[in-house]
C-alpha cells in the first residue's frame, strides 16, 4: 500500500509537469517552425526525402503529425501532440523497463524520479521535435526485447518482430543503434534461435537502406550540418562527453560521481542482467560509430535517447549495495549527493520560477502589432524571422500588408552590412522592426540597429522579450 502511494505521487508529479509544459503554449521558435512548414508543405510521400531549411525528422513522425493537423488545425498544440503523448507514454514505459531491471522499491523510486523531474525531458515533450518519441521508442524496443525474448519462438513470431522494428526505423533515427543492438544480443545469447534471428533482421535492414537511399545519404552530405554539428563528431574529446552530461542532467558538476555510479551499474548489469548490459552498450557503441563517421551526431538533444538508460545504470548501485559496510557507505553517499543534487536543482528552480521552455517569446510582439499597427504604418521582418512570422501569418490575424521583407545575407558573417543597406533605404514615415532569432548573428545585429537607430531615426517603443524584439520608429 506504502509503495502504491508513493508511485502514485511520482506519476502525478512527472504528468503533471508534462501537461503544465504543454498547456503554456509558448510561441515555437525558429526550428519548430521549418519543421511545421516542411509538414505542412509537403506531400505525404515527399516527406520520406530530405527536408527544406536544413530539418531533418524520420518520416512516420512527420506523417502523423501531418493527418493530426490536416485534421484539427493549423497550432502549436497540434503539432506538438506526438512529442505530448510520447513524454507521457515514456514515463509508463521507464517504470515498466525499471521494474525487469531493478529489484528494490528505493532505487525504483531514485529512477522514477530522475526521470520524470529531467528538465530536457520535459522540454522536448512540449516541443515539435522528434526527440520526445526518440526515447519513448528506446524503451519502447529495450523493454519488448527484454521482456519477450524468451517468448518470440515461432517463424511468424519473428517476422512480426522484423516488421515491427522496421516500422519503428521509419519513426525514430536512434532506432538505428538501438535495433541492431537488440540483434546482435539476441544472436548472441539465443543459440537456438540465430537462423530465425537472421530471417527476422532482413526486414529492418531493408528498411535501413530505403531509408538511406532516400533520405540520409543527402542529409549525410549537407555541409551545414556538418558544420553545425561539429562538435558531436569529435568521439575522442572528453568534452564532448563532458558537454553532453552538462545538457543531459541538472546534476552540475559531478561528472566523476556520474561515471563511478554508471560503471559500477554496468558491472552488475553484466553480472544479473546480461541481455540489458549488452543492448546498452551495443547502442552506446553504434552511436559513437555513427558519431566517428560523421552520421548522426552525438550531442546534445540527438542522444536524449540515451537519458533513462543512464539513470538506471546510476541506479543499479543503490539496487545491489554490498555487504561490506564501509564500501556501503560510501556508494550511499556518492549516490545521495549526485542524485540529491539534482532533484535540489530542479526543485529550486522550479519552484522560483526559473525553469522555462520559452525559446522564442515571439506571439506577445505579434499581438503588438495587431492590436497597435495604423495602416500607414509599415512592417520590416529581419530576415530570420521571416519563417516564423509567415507561419504565424497562416493562423493569426496579423498584419499582412505594408510588409518590407528582408535581403537575405549571402554570408551571415556579413549579414550587418544587408540589415543597414536595409535600413537605410527606409523612406520617411513611421516603421515597426521585427526581430526573431534565427541564426546566431541575432545578437550582433540588434546592436547595429541600436547604433543605426541613435542616427537615423526616432525610436518611439522597444520591446525585448525572449529572443525576440520590436522597434516602433519614425524616420
């Protein structure tokens, strides 16, 4: 009765953080909004190819956010349902995955906990990204493998199996590590079972190469992604390794603490739990290939997959506390303090009001411009926030005329030179700037606009919110 209270007060907390993120409604920023075009603007079979405006998403993903929107409207609600739903499904799914590897009600609870107060986790579930449903899907397959291994016997078993995990292929890209890991473990620990394991893997290996052929061999080769991902490519940087904690967990400086608990949770997982130990390190090891070879990044929002896996190996110390009682102590304390740490973070922050999922404070500015805009007044866009305002153009009764668009900089490097010609070929009257980051000379460029300004013009009203500003001037 004590544990059914106190798991039913773990799920409330973790639902209700979820709804109340996803209920704000905040404005999409920049990313969001490329992605809503390329599904809006896309036809059902073109998604499976590369994506406009350098996104990238796997395609069942896209579709369905497609039919939900096609059907309830044009909104941010819509469009980010599946990552809702999917951060709500993963909390289930983790308990599940959870209860086949842990054995005690505390370090049941340690897990739960970890990951339903996990900031990023909540983040990407109010967020129309793809990496909420990358980690439900994570478990989602590591669960169902543990669970029926034993289970799958017959020919029809398995192709049920193969075609289950190539559908998943075409929904999730971590799916990539996490699938063939799952084989290579069940070949290896199923003797009896490899021709039919074989068999099954045919089908999620054609799906790889579709995919492949289609869709990643482009992204594979886009210069911007490559450089923008940088750093995720650099597997033999402690850095990068450092970098990733920092953004995975609010558990500020204790990576030592972090990978004593993970490699001890690693040793007994090899010991009581062999298949897990080897799906785990399996899709560490295919990531950090993919990684070396330039495929898929691992930084960042891209391995969030990787979150609960973590904090069930960290948690499997205080499952198997050993019976010399200073080597106890001491794993209670080094767990205590990593653990604690974080749930004191996130619990301060929270409760201050600090913790935000506000990228882009975009809609209050344009609400300004509906309400206060005269007809003969005009409207500048600065250039990355063209997208996000024609977005919200489709669905909001904002201005749509008197709109001065943007040249587009040639070389962002260089993009306040294009911002002032703009501006100086701004004839007498009063003008409304708006700007919304987009890009990483955002920064840079308001303070050309501050000085040019100072200049040229009189400034009657300026906002500044979250990423995002506007002028009201008069030339």
């Amino acid at each position: 009765m004590k544990n059914k209270l106190i798991l039913s007060i773990i799920f409330i907390i973790a639902f209700y953080l979820r709804f109340d993120a996803y209920l704000l409604n905040n404005s999409f920023f920049t990313d969001e909004v490329l992605l809503a075009f390329n599904t809006l603007s896309k036809s059902y079979l073109s998604l499976l190819k590369p994506l406009d405006f350098f996104q990238s998403a796997p395609y069942l993903f896209l579709v369905f956010t497609k039919l939900i929107v096609s059907n309830f409207g044009v909104n941010e609600l819509c469009f980010r349902f599946i990552p809702f739903v999917s951060g709500i499904f993963s909390v289930i799914v983790f308990y599940k995955l959870c209860n086949l590897i842990l054995k005690t009600s505390l370090s049941k609870y340690i897990a739960l906990i970890s990951f339903g107060l996990n900031y990023q986790l909540l983040f990407y579930s109010q967020t129309f990204k793809q990496y909420s449903t990358d980690v439900l899907l994570a478990l989602l397959f590591v669960y169902f493998a543990i669970k029926y291994n034993n289970k799958i016997q017959t020919i029809k078993q398995f192709t049920m199996f193969g075609i289950f995990c190539t559908i998943g292929l075409f929904t999730s890209f971590p799916l990539f590590f996490v699938i063939p890991a799952i084989f290579i473990t069940m070949f290896i620990l199923n003797k009896n079972k490899r021709l039919k394991i074989i068999y099954s893997s045919i089908y999620p290996i054609t799906a790889i190469f579709i995919y492949y052929f289609y869709n990643l061999r482009f992204v594979k080769n886009s210069t911007h992604l490559l450089n923008y991902w940088t750093n995720g490519f650099d597997v033999f940087s402690l850095n990068m390794y450092k970098n990733c904690f920092d953004f995975l967990f609010f558990y500020d400086h204790f990576h030592i603490l972090l990978f004593i608990l993970v490699i001890i949770g690693l040793y007994y997982t090899f010991k009581k739990n062999t298949m897990y130990f080897y799906i785990i390190v399996f899709t560490l090891l295919f990531g950090l290939i993919a990684a070396f070879l330039k495929l898929y990044p691992f930084e960042n929002r891209l391995i969030l997959y990787i979150i609960p896996f973590i904090i069930l190996l960290s948690a499997l110390p205080i499952d198997n506390l050993p019976e010399n009682i200073y080597t106890k102590s001491l794993v209670i304390i080094i767990s205590a303090i990593f653990f604690l740490s974080g749930y004191f973070n996130f619990s301060k922050l929270y409760i201050t009001g600090k913790i935000s999922y506000l990228r882009q404070d975009v809609k209050p500015l344009l609400k300004v411009l509906k309400t206060n805009k005269k007809e003969h007044e005009k409207i500048y866009i600065y250039y990355s926030a063209l997208a996000t305002y024609s977005y919200y153009a489709l669905f909001k009764d904002i201005p749509k005329t008197s709109l001065i668009a943007p040249t587009i900089p040639q070389q962002e490097t260089s993009s306040e030179k294009y911002l002032i010609n703009d501006l100086n070929h701004l004839t007498k009257g009063t003008y409304y700037l708006l700007f919304i980051k987009g890009t990483n000379t955002y920064e840079k460029d308001i303070q050309y606009t501050n000085e040019w300004i100072k200049l040229h013009a009189v400034q009657l009203t300026h906002i500044t919110l979250k990423s995002a500003c506007l002028y009201k001037i008069k030339i």
